[in-house]
C-alpha cells in the first residue's frame, strides 16, 4: 500500500531536495523552494515557478518592513567572519536574496505585531547608547541603556537578546526592562544581530559554530560583555544573559559555554543549547521532536536559570522549554515547589521553583497557561509582546538579583 505523507512530511521532503539541488543545479532552488510553500499552502494563490534560467539568483519573496532600513548600510557590512547563511548549505551573499523565512512560516507564528517607534519615557530617562564591538570572530553593534540614577558601586549587567526579525530599540520596547533596569540601577546591553549575518536577524543558535566557547557569535557575546563591564563600571559578579526564542536559545549557549562569566540566564520561548545542528533539525526541535544528539550541559547548580514557555506557542513547542531547564538543573536531586496564579484578567500560570540541599532556589520555570510565541507581562510597543500574564522581566530581574557570588 502506498504510504500517504502528511503535509509537513511532504514540506519538509521538498525543502530537502532544494537543498540538494542547490549543490548541482543552484538556478533550480527558487522554483523547488516556491513550490514547496506553495503546497504548504503558505504561498496561496502564487503561479507556477517558471522554467530555471542560466543565471537565475534566489528572489526575495517579501518585501522588508520599514523599520528594516534604519541604520546605514556600512554596520550591516561589518559582521566580520562569524556571519552565518541563516540556512546551513547557503553562502552569505546568497541569503541576501532568500526568501523572509519568517514571514513564510508565520503558520507557526502567534501574536507578531509591527515595532513601534521608541517615546521618551520618564520612567527610562538614562542613556540608550549605541556602540559597536569587534573581536576576531566579527563585529556587533549594540545598544546600552545606562540609568540615570547614581551608582552606588559597580553596576549588574543584563544582557538581552532578541528574536528573530527583532532589533534592539524593538526588543527593549517589547521587554519594557530600561524602565526596571532605572529601578534597580543596572546596565542593559542590547546586542544587534544584523542581516547579513542571518536573513532574519536571528542569532543562529542552531549552527555548531555558534554553539561554543571561544567561536562565532558566542564569542562576540561574551567580548562584547567583557567590554561593557569594563568600560562602564559593571559587576563581573553580577552578570546575567536573557532573551527571547532565538535569543533565549543563544542564552542558554552563554550559559553552558561561560558559566564562570554569566551568573544565571533567562530563556524565554527558547531552546536548550545543542538542540539543533542544521536548519532542518531545527524545524524539527522547534515542533518538539528531538533527537537523540547530545546537547550541552551547564554544570548542575552553578548556573540559575529562570524559564518562560507558553503552553500554546506554535512557534517553539513547550517541551523546548522543559528541556532548557533539565539542561540548567542536570541530575541534581532537588526539591520542587509548585504554586498557581494568575493575572487577574483570565491568564494563568504554573510556577516550579527548584530548590537545593540547602532551601536556595536554582531554578524556576513558568508555564504559561494559553500563551503563545510573545513576551509575557511585555508591551505592545514592541513585537512578540503579550501584555497578559506575569511580568516576565520583572520576575527575572528579581531572580537574578537574589543570586549570591
């Protein structure tokens, strides 16, 4: 009997044999890719792909939202060598013309809205510094938000780190953290991943030379935060790294690559650290089917982590963000304290703190009931913001500032 293959078995066949055309037949790819959304039924309504011609290129399928085009040029050429395709397979220059993977898969996506341009805020009235940083690995701009309030010694620094199609100004929108980082007197970095480095802005968590020490973006990551520590008075003691679905999945890699520089994470909507090797394991990880390659682990108990999933998120299944914290917590033998709340306006949660042998919480993950693929308590002045739910910013900032050297 014939075997009849689902539709995402089909989707990702045919994406399988683009991506082995590419290495014979490279003209071939556009139609193989457009056909393939367009069985999908992500592509509605679009022609049939025309005959390959000699020096056809890739075709940009979506047109770049505005906000795109806010820096000049020359800080999207500088990605230095650790720029990656985006898509395993595919030379840099190549992804300039790819399709916005983002927009084809947004049958996955919940909840993105357009970033809105930043206000002055009087709960935000410190610095938002840009700068720029370049070590052997490459080169990443950035912003930092410095409060206005005195310090009272050397400051805690969070690093945050945005999704995919995200920016800096957006994500510190979404995540509304400038206004707690002005209230508890710490620095914020924003570090910007640009375009030419992935198609999507996204850090590419899923690439095995971005998912160690001392090479490609983490290497950038952690330089970058070294420089800030120095250059503006931060506590090395007090360091925590933060983001938000491709940017949670670069966390949790800060993590187990530099426990000795990163005192905790927060992974938000976000995968464990080796759960992906390629593009398409990291489709598959992202739907929760995961396989059986071994992924990095953070020395149990050295390295807090706190953990945000929705347990409706289309976009990154939920069981990513149990596998996050087993990765954090290992085989310790700790005690788990559950407690339930919600918002007030029908959202609800699952709290599980984690506790060691000596009652000090190593970790929490919160589930999020009915929440989707969005910053939960965030603003929707940035994009993936949901504004139910708890405050994931604040709780996360209490959570790394109650750790101890």
């Amino acid at each position: 009997m014939k075997k009849i293959m689902k539709p995402y078995e089909q989707f990702v066949a045919n994406i399988l044999k683009a991506a082995g055309s590419a290495r014979t037949d490279p003209s071939a790819v556009t139609g193989l890719v457009q056909d393939a959304l367009k069985n999908a039924g992500l592509m509605p309504g679009l022609p049939a792909a025309p005959p390959p011609q000699k020096d056809a290129g890739f075709v940009d399928l979506n047109e770049a939202p505005s906000w795109a085009a806010r820096k000049p040029p020359a800080a999207e050429e500088q990605a230095g060598p650790a720029a990656g395709s985006g898509f395993p397979g595919f030379g840099a220059g190549q992804m300039g013309k790819m399709p916005d993977w983002a927009a084809q898969f947004k049958a996955f996506q919940q909840g993105q809205a357009s970033p809105q341009p930043r206000r002055a805020s009087a709960a935000e009235p410190g610095e938002f510094l840009h700068g720029e940083f370049s070590c052997e690995a490459g080169t990443r701009a950035y912003r930092l938000y410095v409060p206005a309030r005195p310090a009272s010694g050397p400051r805690p620094l969070l690093v945050m780190l945005h999704g995919c199609t995200q920016h800096p100004e957006d994500f510190a929108a979404g995540t509304t953290m400038n206004a707690l980082a002005e209230e508890h007197g710490c620095l914020v970095l924003y570090p910007e991943q640009p375009r030419s480095a992935n198609a999507n802005a996204c850090w590419n968590w899923f690439e095995a030379s971005h998912q160690r020490r001392d090479g490609g973006e983490p290497a950038i990551l952690a330089g970058m935060t070294r420089a800030i520590l120095r250059e503006h008075g931060g506590d090395p003691q007090r360091v925590f790294a933060a983001g938000l679905s491709a940017g949670g999945a670069m966390a949790a890699i800060l993590g187990t690559a530099y426990p000795e520089l990163y005192a905790a994470v927060g992974v938000h909507s976000g995968l464990a650290a080796g759960s992906a090797h390629d593009l398409m394991s990291a489709l598959n990880a992202m739907k929760g089917a995961h396989g059986k390659k071994k992924r990095g682990a953070a020395p149990a108990g050295k390295v807090p982590a706190i953990v945000f999933h929705g347990d409706s998120d289309g976009t990154v299944h939920p069981s990513n963000g149990e596998a996050v914290l087993r990765q954090f917590t290992g085989s310790s033998k700790l005690r788990e304290v559950e407690e339930r709340g919600d918002d007030g306006a029908g959202r609800s949660h699952t709290r599980t703190v984690l506790l060691d042998g000596a009652n000090t919480p190593v970790a929490e993950y919160w589930a999020l009931h009915g929440a989707g693929h969005a910053w939960s308590g965030g603003s929707t002045a940035g994009s993936y913001a949901d504004a139910g739910g708890p405050n994931a910013s604040r709780e996360m900032l209490r959570f790394f500032l109650a750790q101890r050297p």
